[in-house]
C-alpha cells in the first residue's frame, strides 16, 4: 500500500482539464452580441431620422408651391381707381382677381374684370356687356346687343352718354365691349381712346373685396 497516494494532486496553476469551458465566455459572447444589437439600432435610426428629415422637407416644398399657385391664381391684388363700379365697388377697394378661371373658359357677360389700361400696367376694372362677334349699340338709354336688350348680364340703364355706341358696334373674334355700373362716371368702351379690349388685356375676373373690412367679402 505503499506506493499509493490518495491525496488530490494539486493543479499547476493556469492548467485547466481537457473539455473544460472557461466560464463567463458565454456570457461576454451575448454581451457582444447585444453590444452589436445595438450598434445596428442606432444606425437604423438614423437611417429613419434622415428619411424623415427629407420627407419633412418634401412636404414644406409642396405647400411652399401650392401656396405659390394658388395666391399668382386666385390671389392678385387689383386696386380700384374712381367710383365707376360703384355701388358694387367703390374708389380705393382692393380686390382680388382670378386669373385661372380664363384659362378654362370665355369670360361671360355680366363678369367684373380687371384689364390693362395702358402700356405701364395699370388696371381698370370694368364689367362685360358685349361679347365677341357681336353688335353693340345704345339707343335711347338703352344698351342694345345685336338689336335685342339682353334678358341679363347688363348692369346699366337710362345711358344718357352713349359715344362711339350710338352707332352699331361690330365686335371681333377676340374683343369685349365694357361698361362700368355706374356709366355717368365711367370711362370704358363707349371712349374712342379706349374702345373695345382684346382676350390678350384681361387680367382675370374680380372676384373678393379684400379692403375696406366693411366691404370684405364676394364681389
């Protein structure tokens, strides 16, 4: 019995037994893992972020645009000058004018338009009363449209000065014939410097009183 030892033959330092797993390396591999989870997290969220930045920008350019549109279309400032619309507009209204309505269709008797006046851009604002390809004339006080008084769309009786119209009046293809609602103070069509106005000088119809705030509201 000599020759046997039962005492536990202590383990050289650092040696370890064969298959033998050193603990915790699991555990620093998850905390890898999660380490790497995270890293790609964030850079999704970045990706996110900076696609949300674009769209955000995206969308304020498109209002920016269609806020654009719709003022140069439906929202230019047209100052009236003189009571020649008056009662419906009265000196220093300012009104708004849209353009768009003339891109699709004809303007029609009876519509209140703004039209340059003149080579510098002034605007007057007058009301239709004849159209293109018709006669107009004023007999008597009364404005005649190919002979016959027009069931509506004219504005004005009892003309006590009627120019040029008191002869026939013969329209071309692209000319309207202007009146203001209140004539005894209106220079329009019946003026031979003014005449009849090409499709080509109407700015767009009158449509809203912005100023005075008494007045604000349709035309």
């Amino acid at each position: 019995m000599k020759g046997l030892d039962f005492r536990k033959k202590r383990r050289k330092k650092g040696s370890r037994p064969a298959g033998h797993k050193q603990r915790g390396s699991g555990r620093r591999l998850r905390f890898e893992n999660k380490k790497d989870k995270l890293h790609f997290a964030q850079e999704q969220i970045s990706r996110i972020s900076a696609k949300s930045l674009v769209l955000w920008a995206v969308e304020i350019l498109i209002v920016c645009m269609t806020a654009v549109l719709i003022v140069a279309a439906f929202g230019q400032r047209v100052s009236t000058a003189g009571d020649s619309m008056a009662p419906v507009l009265k000196n220093g209204d300012v009104v708004l004018v849209n353009r768009l309505v003339y891109k699709m269709k004809s303007p029609s008797r009876g519509d209140i338009v703004a039209y340059r006046q003149d080579e510098n851009g002034h605007f007057a604002v007058k009301r239709i009363a004849g159209l293109p390809g018709e006669t107009v004339q004023i007999v008597d006080g009364q404005l005649l449209i190919n002979g016959e008084v027009p069931e509506s769309g004219i504005y004005v009786s009892d003309i006590a000065f009627a120019g040029q119209a008191s002869e026939p009046v013969e329209l071309g293809e692209d000319e309207y014939f202007v009146i203001g609602d209140n004539h005894t103070a209106s220079d329009d069509s019946r003026l031979p410097n003014i005449g009849s106005i090409s499709r080509d000088d109407i700015y767009g119809k009158v449509w809203f009183i912005v100023k005075p705030a008494e007045d604000f509201g349709f035309v």
